[in-house]
C-alpha cells in the first residue's frame, strides 16, 4: 500500500498561491468599488450641472417674456444673450456666461405677432464631454390690441401754416417734408411715440413730392430740374447734411421714390416716367435705365423683381415693370380698373397689392411671379385715398384721405379678396381736413398721418 505524503515545501506553495488569488479577487473588488464611486460622483455632478443649466435655460426664457412684456419690438430676431440693469433684462451680446455655463438665445420671426425662442445652455463637463441643454418656447404680442378701435393719441399744431405732405418712421425717428419754402425737410424724435420732438430741419432744392430712407440717408424726390432726387446725410439727425443729387435729363418733376440697396427707383412726370439711379455713391448717383409707361405715375411700390406703379392712365392704372436688371427696367403687366379715377397710392402687403384711388376707393390686387396683375376685390369710398400703409402681416391697410368725415381709415385686409373698412377717426373741428401722407410704426403700434390742416399737421392713432 503506497501512502502520499505532503512535504513541507509543497504546503507552502500552495499557501502562496492562495494568497497570490486572493490578492488578485481583492484588488479587483477594490478596482470595481473605486469605478464604481467614481462614476458615481461623476454622474452625481453631471445631474446638478444638468440641473443648474436647466435652471439657467429656464431663466432665459422667463426673461425673453419679461422682456417681450416690456416692448415686444425689442425682442429681435437673432442670437442673444442677456443682461440685467437696475433689475431689468435686457438682449445683449451674443451669450452670456454664468459660472461654467454659456447660454444663448435665438430667436426666429414666424409671423407678425408670433416669435419662437430657444434658450441653449452649454458647459465642459469634463476633459472629453461637453453638456448641452436646450429649451424652447414660443412668444406672441399678447398685448397687441386691435384696429377695430381707435384713438388718437396726438395732434402737431406746428408753426405757420404750410401742409405736411408725406412721412416715414424708421426706428426712432419720424421724417417729414412739407411744401412752402424754409426747410422742407422735419426730422422728429419719436421715442416717446405719442409724443414728437423737432430735432433736426434743413432746406430741399425744388419742392418735395416723396421721400425714402435707407440707411444714413434721406432721398427726396422734388420739382427741381436740376436735382429730381436731393440726397442727405442724416447720420446725426439733428443736423441733416447735403451730400449729393441727381440731375434727370428733361424738366419733368420726379412725383414718387423708393430705395433699395443701392438702387434708387423714382417715377416722374415725363419721358422715362420711371428711372433707376445707382446711388452706391450717394456723392455722385448715376442713371442706369429708364422705361416709359403710359398717364402720369403719382406713387410707387417696390417688391423686387417688380415696380409697381399708380398711374392717371384710364386703361392701365396700375403697371408693373420689371427691376431684376435695373438698367434695363421693361414694362410686363397692367391692371385696368372700373371707373376713370385715378389710382393715386399704392402699398405691398403680403399677400396682395393695395391700390387707392381718387374718389372711388380702396382695391386689391395680386401679382403671379411673372409680374401679372389680376383685381382680387373693392371697397367703394366717395373720396379720395391719398396715401397708403400696411402692417407687416398684411392684416391692415391704414389710409389717409380727402373724407371730410372719417380721414384716417382703417381696412380689414386679411382676406385680400374681401377688403373692408374696419375703423375710421373723425378728425372734427380746428383738426378736420385732407390727409396727405401716412406711415405705420411696428413696435409700439402707432399709425402717423399729416395734411393739410393747420392746426394739425401731423396727427397720431393707436389700436384699443
């Protein structure tokens, strides 16, 4: 019978070995629980970072509504940051940062009255991981009252007695010409917008007949022979400067103007009715091209590629005349309306083309993408319309008028094929008489007409 025997050396490698495997389980115990913390923690920061960016995102949103609350003209398009003075929010920058976070707003126009906002929140979560938390929501103009109401929130009885004839707002400021000699041009501060302030006034060559601004300057087209469009600086509106004109072969008188870019288009009372001028150069403008057209033109709307004109013509009151080479403008298009009156404003609305006509009322068109007009529908009126607005979602059309009884009108245009008036204002008394010019201000709603009235030359209306 064999026995086995186990040695001394043989029992202690054996311990060894177990020792050794322990060791090994032991140190993977340990590796596991230290991941396992360390992920932990990990995560457990990664929640409050996430938490404190959802606060912040949250934040910004509450704060774009304060703001919308406050003016909803300031809360513009584009990307944004914020900021607070004297407790109040406020756009500023492009982001802001607020410990490790970076936020951002962006805000998209998706209507009128309607803005969608997303606030973005990032930060470095670690060396290789960036955290992101977005939110979103969407702003309307709440407070936004409506046209069937009105109120007329201001009168400008200015000294001495010439007529105020048309007028464009842009931003803070309201420019007016008027007729008579002395300084044609009155520049007002509208920041207070029931409420304007004479800033800034100079002379015009000839007599002014329409207006248009774009960027730093002011472009008037007048009577002058020598300079149909009388161009000024009006980087410092309290000081308006004269930099340059144009000269139009002939001596008819420029009647309309609109500009856009670096093209000037103006329509006068002559051959080449409506001319575009490169005014690149405000210093030097220059002709670039000219197309005839039929009657006298008496106002101008411009949607590139198209011009469109109101015209004395009895069968083509309304033309159109493509732009898209604008040294080459060339007549497409022509609306023959009912009646001999004479279509005397025009505006663009979103959806259609308003037309208003000397003693028969106010029409809508439509124009296809090849320039061709077609009538959509009426609003019959015994006066004459004589100048034209539109709110940028094409609700309203606000008209000034000869109406003896109800000068400032206000029609219902959402459906173009139905336009009907909504609400007037009877201006009575020492404020009674012809409207000439009208403009429509955004953000705060303000409509602003002038006429003939001497004890009110400029008057203001409100929605209620």
């Amino acid at each position: 019978m064999k026995c086995s025997t186990v040695t001394k050396e043989s029992l202690s490698g054996f311990t060894l070995l177990e020792v050794m495997l322990a060791v090994a389980l032991l140190a993977l115990l340990v590796v596991g629980f230290l991941g396992a913390w360390s992920y932990g923690q990990d995560a457990l920061v990664s929640s409050g970072n996430r938490l404190r960016a959802l606060y912040l995102a949250e934040e910004g949103l509450d704060a774009l509504r304060n703001i919308r609350d406050q003016s909803y003209g300031a809360v513009a398009a584009g990307t944004h940051g914020l900021s607070t003075t004297s407790n109040q929010w406020s756009l500023s920058g492009a982001s802001d940062v607020n410990g490790i976070f970076t936020r951002s707003i962006q805000i998209a126009d998706v209507g009128a009255n309607r803005k969608v906002a997303t606030a973005t929140v990032t930060w470095q979560q670690n060396a290789v991981r960036r955290g992101t938390v977005t939110l979103a929501t969407e702003l309307t103009n709440w407070l936004r009252r409506g046209w069937n109401t009105l109120a007329r929130t201001f009168v400008l009885n200015f000294a001495g007695n010439t007529n105020f004839l048309k007028i464009q707002v842009v931003g803070n400021y309201a420019y007016v010409i008027r007729d008579g000699t002395g300084t044609e041009l009155l520049i007002f501060d509208v920041t207070s917008p029931d409420a304007p302030v004479l800033v800034g006034e100079t002379i015009v060559a000839g007599s002014p007949s329409d207006l248009s601004v774009q960027g730093n300057y002011v472009y008037i087209a007048t009577s002058s022979n020598f300079a149909e469009i009388y161009i000024l600086d009006i980087t410092d509106p309290t000081s308006p400067q004269f930099v340059g004109s144009y000269n139009d072969a002939g001596n008819a008188d420029a009647t309309a103007i609109v500009v856009q870019g670096n093209v000037a288009y103006m329509t006068q009372n002559g051959e080449n009715e409506l001319v575009t001028v490169d005014v690149s150069d405000p210093i030097d403008p220059l002709f670039m091209g000219g197309e005839n057209l039929s009657g006298n033109p008496l106002d101008l709307a411009v949607r590139w590629p198209y011009a469109y004109v109101a015209t004395t013509d009895n069968a083509a009151e309304v033309v159109t005349v493509a732009i898209g080479s604008p040294n080459s403008p060339s007549l497409v298009s022509s609306l023959n309306l009912a009646g001999n009156q004479d279509a005397a404003s025009i505006a663009i609305a979103p959806a259609s083309i308003v037309v208003g006509r000397l003693g028969a009322g106010l029409y809508t068109a439509t124009s296809s993408s090849a320039g061709a007009l077609s009538l959509l529908g009426t609003s019959a009126l015994a006066s004459d319309i004589n100048a034209l607005a539109v709110d940028a979602s094409g609700q309203y059309a606000f008209a000034s008028t000869a109406l003896a009884a109800g000068e400032f009108r206000v029609y219902s245009i959402a459906t173009p094929a139905t336009p009907s008036l909504l609400a007037f204002f009877d201006n009575t008394g020492a404020t009674s008489g012809v409207l000439r010019g009208i403009a429509y201000r955004a953000s705060p709603e303000r409509v602003y007409a002038v006429g003939d009235v001497d004890a009110a030359e400029m008057l203001i209306y409100a929605p209620q």
